[in-house]
C-alpha cells in the first residue's frame, strides 16, 4: 500500500488546491474592483470586447500593481500576492504564476473569447464566453454555465485555510467571517479545466448572478442568437455532491430521462476513478477502510437520585442569575464511530476468514489487502462494491427537484434540457462555507468522460412546446434553512390537498422561526449580552417571513433591485 507521503493522488490534490487559491483569493461581490481585477487575472488583462479574439495582455506590470494596491490582512499565512504573482507558484509546469497566466489566456484566445455586452454594477463588462468546437469543427450543442461573483460582503482579497489529511477531509475555507466563494469561484475553475482538456461546448461565464441572474437575463433578453441550437445547458452552482437539479423554483428544467443519463455517466466515470486508486492501494482511499477504532468520551449526567439545588451566579456584567438545578456528574463512556463502508467489506469478504474460527474478526490491515487484491483480480466485481463506496462517500448522483435559481432557469424557453450540477462546497452564502476539493477531482474526471453531445434529449431544439415543462408544489430550501413555497400560479393549478401541504409547512416554519428567535432572545437576557451585529440578526427580519418563488423567473429577476446588505441575505439564488 502506497503512504499518503508518496501517493501520486495526494500530490494531485494539493496541486489543486493551489490552483483554486488562485480564484478564492478574489473576494469577488458583484461589481466589486476584486471582481473585476479577478476577470482581468482570470480571463486576460482587458481583451477586446469585440466578439473576436482578444489581444493577449501585456500589461503585467500594471496587474501587479493592482494586486498589491490590495491590503493583505496582517496575519500573514498567505501573502496573497506574493502567491499569486511573485513566483511562489505551486502548479508543476510553471516557473510563476505569470506564466501560468500567461498560458491560460493563449489557451482561451486560440478557442476564441469574447465579451458579450452586457453592462453592470461598477461598470463591470460582459459575460465571458469560450467556445470549445467538436473534432470535426462544428458547434457544439452543449452549454456550460457558471458565475463570476461571489456574495462577499466586502472587497479585496481573503486569506484561506486547507487540511489535507483523509481524516480531517480536503477542504478549503476562508479566514474572515464572509463566505468563501466556492459558490462559484468553483464553477469557474471546473470550466477552465474542462477547455483545457478540451471538453467541446460553449462556456458561458455569467457575471452578477447572485442579484438576480442579471448576466443571464441580459442574454435571454438580447443575445437569444447565443443560446439557440443547444440541446442542453449545464450549471456548476449547487451545493453538496450528488445533486442533478430537475427544477428550479418549482418549474421543471429539465427531464428525468436526462439528469438519469447525465448521473449515470458521472457515477461510473467515478467508480473508475475510485477503482484505479484501490487497485493501486493509494492510502487517501484505503483510509475508508478501516476498523471503527472505540474511543473513550466524557459526558455529564445528573447525581443519581439528587435532589435539585439553588445556584447563584454572576457573569462579567454583574449580571445575577438564580436557579433550581439536579447537580451534575461526569462520566465516561464508549463511543464507537460508525463506518457503513468498513460493515460492507467485512460482510462481503466474511467467506475469507480463516476456516475454523468462529467470528474471525478482521484487522484493517488485512481488509486492506483483501479490497486491494480483489480490485486487481476482479475488476468488474469491484465496480459494484463501489457502488456502496459511493454511497458510504455520498457521492450517488441522483434527480433532485428542490433547486432555487441559477442562470440555466432562465434558457428554460430556448434550451430543452436546463441543470444545475453539484459542485462539492457546503453552507454557501454563509461565513461557514467550505469547499471539499477531493471530490473535484473525481467530479472532473467525469465531466471530462461524459460523452455530453450524446446525452438523452426530450423535446426538439427550437420548439419550446415539446419541451416537457411543469410544476412541484413540494417548495425547495433556500439559504439560512428557508423553506420557500411555490408561487401562486403554481398552486392555481395544484390541489386542495397540495396546498394544504404548503400552508402547514408555511405555519411550521413560522412557528420554528418564532422559537428561534426567542431562544436568542432569552439567551441574551441571560448573558446580558449586546451587539449590534447579532441584534440584527435576531431581530432584523420580518416575523412573518417567508416566501413565495416567482411565478416568471426572468421577469421577476428583472424587476428586483437588491441593495448592497442584501448581498448576503438574499437566498433565491444559488
Ligand atoms: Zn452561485
């Protein structure tokens, strides 16, 4: 078995993560000057936003510049710039991250990138778009689609964190108290590394999604020439790492028969994937097959059969407080963590005991080898005991039909089937956002494989009406745990019992909201506890918030006008 020291896999990773550090730096709030000095970083300093080739950057000096005009916080870790510019650069094949920029920008001018004219906040100029052809050098059918801003509540550039070990997951998280910006700094990267590897489609790279798909909005309404022809448009702007989003605030998108083909392709892209590294006995996938080990843990429990006694305590503001309590004991238990994967291999590879022994319990070690051999002897088999692996990972594809908004719902008219796909980062939109890069590289893998112009498609290019469209009245989950109900329109046509549904569940998230909120209050009461901040938080929103999704998606993005602090709230769109 190889050691994590020297496993090619573990060297790949952490090559990513460097190479998403390049985007995370950026704190890229809509039309923010990050934002735009990321484009120019990203795309080449200030192409031509004719719809041609654009001339190749050659004002370096100028973008170092620009780069160190950012403060860089005083804890130091990661001198951004230093990183970003200077020559630390960590990607094998470059010298410095000039280089690297500079071979990124040739790639993207010999396929052709342009900008679109779409104009916004800040004067931030076009969706970006590249165009990857087919091998015999038409069009491709295929559009791919993610966004250049982030919901950063402030500009400039962030500090990261990563760990990089099986046990602890590889994940990415930003130092400050904003999001990250996997949502979609993510998305970005997953498409650049699709035009390197030469994945043929139309990546369009759409600017101001989060106040309200305004990018895709502007093509929808004027560059409808852009959209049209394609069978399918693919979003990287979802959470988790097995969603194919089937609606998108209650609308159908796109059709089962689709997103099945589409999951389908992605889940043995990835068991190939995983297959290759167990039969190498890669450690960073043999640690998943490992023994549950018992761990001692210490609790409190009440002093059996106490009676309950008055305590008296005063907190730093002199703050007294009085209660009755059952005095309390700690102990120590057994804990043993759950491994369903470690249950699954154990029970498959049971007949390999050694004869004669009654409940032969095996060592980690030699379930390794046994998982190991049995991948190389019978490769076939393996690929369905991957298929619990994945599932033990989390990483089954499947439909999911509680999607909110991302700029392929609104090509729903134009482009028969419209997703959204999971991109491996958690609790966007908020301070805890992390993203799982060990999963990227898997998911990549895959998006690479997926033979895209092939995909199963209902409904016919140019006629909107054999597109198969209609409505779930099941609502879809928002950011901060909000569950938003479908519009009116769509429960003109739903059933009494279906709209009962909703009400219920509007009254239930009321009335939780209501119990959250006095919780916090009474919490501060007791800590006589006082910061704006978290007052806003508290008492900032409406008691009677919640939501109905619009009934028109493109209309509704139209007329709705955000504010800045409304930046990191708003949780219509991915
Ligand atoms: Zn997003």
């Amino acid at each position: 078995m190889s050691t994590l020291e020297d496993s090619p896999f573990q060297q790949r990773l952490l090559n990513t993560f460097w190479d998403m550090a390049d985007i995370f730096f950026f704190k890229r709030k809509d039309g923010s000057e990050a934002e735009k000095l990321f484009v120019d970083y990203w795309f080449g300093v200030e192409f031509d936003d004719a719809e041609t080739n654009g001339e190749l950057a050659n004002s370096e000096t100028e973008l170092i510049e620009l780069l160190k005009s950012f403060e860089i916080p005083a804890e130091n870790p990661f001198p951004a710039y230093d990183f970003l510019w200077a020559g630390a650069s960590k990607t094998p094949g470059y010298a410095t991250n000039a280089d690297k920029c500079r071979a990124r920008w040739e790639l993207f001018r010999s396929y052709g990138i342009y900008k679109d004219g779409y104009r916004g906040t800040g004067g931030t100029q076009g969706n970006i778009i590249v165009d990857v052809p087919l091998a015999d050098g038409t069009a491709s059918k295929t559009l791919f689609s993610c966004h250049t801003d982030s919901v950063h509540r402030t500009d400039g550039m962030q500090q990261l964190t990563f760990t990089q070990h099986p046990e602890s997951g590889y994940i990415i998280q930003s130092d400050n108290n904003e999001c990250l910006g996997g949502d979609d700094g993510t998305g970005v990267w997953l498409m650049t590394k699709m035009i390197e590897a030469g994945v043929p489609g139309r990546y369009i790279f759409h600017r101001a999604e989060e106040v309200g798909g305004r990018g895709s909005g502007w093509i929808e309404k004027n560059r409808e020439d852009l959209l049209q022809g394609h069978e399918r448009a693919i979003a990287f702007d979802r959470k988790a790492k097995h969603s194919v989003i089937t609606y998108q605030s209650c609308s159908r998108c796109c059709s089962d028969e689709f997103a099945d083909d589409l999951g389908g392709h992605l889940m043995l892209a990835a068991k190939r994937y995983y297959l290759e590294r167990f039969q190498a006995g890669d450690e960073t996938v043999m640690y998943d097959v490992q023994a549950p080990v018992p761990e001692e843990r210490t609790g409190w429990r009440n002093v059996p059969g106490a009676r309950s006694q008055k305590t008296t305590t005063t907190n730093q503001y002199g703050y007294t407080q009085t209660k009755w309590e059952i005095p309390k004991e700690q102990y120590t238990y057994t804990y043993t963590p759950k491994n369903e994967f470690w249950e699954t291999v154990v029970e498959r590879f049971a007949p390999m005991a050694p004869e004669g022994v009654e409940d032969y319990v095996f060592s980690t070690e030699e379930m390794q080898t046994l998982v190991q051999n049995y991948a190389n002897e019978y490769p076939e088999e393996m690929m369905g005991l991957l298929e619990e692996y994945l599932k033990f990972k989390e990483e089954i594809w499947k439909t999911d039909t509680g999607g909110s908004f991302t700029d392929t719902a609104n090509y729903t008219d134009i482009i028969p089937e419209c997703t959204n796909l999971s991109c491996g980062y958690y609790n966007a939109h908020t301070q805890s956002e992390y993203q799982d890069y060990a999963f990227l590289e898997v998911f990549l893998e895959g998006l690479i494989a997926t033979p895209w112009e092939e995909l199963h498609t209902s409904g016919e290019v140019g006629k909107p009406e054999t597109f198969e469209r209609g409505y779930q009245t099941s609502g879809y989950w928002g950011y901060r745990d909000t569950w938003i109900a479908p519009s009116k329109n769509i429960l003109d046509s739903a059933s009494d019992e279906e709209v009962a549904k909703v009400r219920r569940k509007q009254q239930n998230q009321k009335e939780r909201r209501k119990k959250e909120r006095e919780a916090k209050k009474q919490m501060i009461a007791e800590l006589g506890y006082y910061d704006p901040d978290e007052y806003e938080m508290i008492y900032g929103y409406d008691e009677d918030e919640w939501e109905d999704a619009p009934s028109d998606i493109s209309s509704f993005w139209d007329d709705y006008k955000p504010t800045e602090s409304e930046y990191n709230t708003f949780y219509m769109a991915e």
